[in-house]
C-alpha cells in the first residue's frame, strides 16, 4: 500500500517540514499499522503534532497515546 502511495507520488515536491512529517507518518503507520490499527489519518495528525512538538488537543485518545513523545491534552 505504502509503495503505490510512493509511486503515485513520484517527482512531486513537498516541502521539507511536510516531507519531515509524511516520514515521520510512514513510520508510525510501519510501526503501529498491525499492532495498534493505526489509519492513515490519524498517522499523519499524530505525525504532524510530533514534528513541530505540537500538544495534540483531542477526545480519542486512544488512537494517539501510545506514539512515543506525543504530548496530549488531558483535561482533568
């Protein structure tokens, strides 16, 4: 699935903090795909909140906690 996502992608540009975070969400959709369920859009939302250190404000937490150094909100 990964390799026709990449082969329908070919020459197109990203920019480098974007192309830093579809990276970081292709890692955690290898890591975490089998093991956790993990979907494509919540790999790159958990992705995007990791590469600029974001704190991801969300109810779902469970979709989420288990990436490693994600920082989310939990409201008390």
């Amino acid at each position: 699935m990964l390799s026709s996502v990449d082969s329908r992608l070919g020459n197109k540009r990203c920019k480098k903090s974007e192309a830093s975070a579809n990276k970081k969400a292709i890692e955690l959709i290898e890591n975490y795909k089998l093991s956790h369920g993990l979907m494509i859009p919540d790999a790159l939302i958990g992705a995007t909140a990791l590469t600029y250190d974001f704190t991801l404000f969300t109810h779902n937490l469970k979709d989420f906690e288990y990436m490693p150094s994600i920082k989310l909100y939990k409201p008390r």
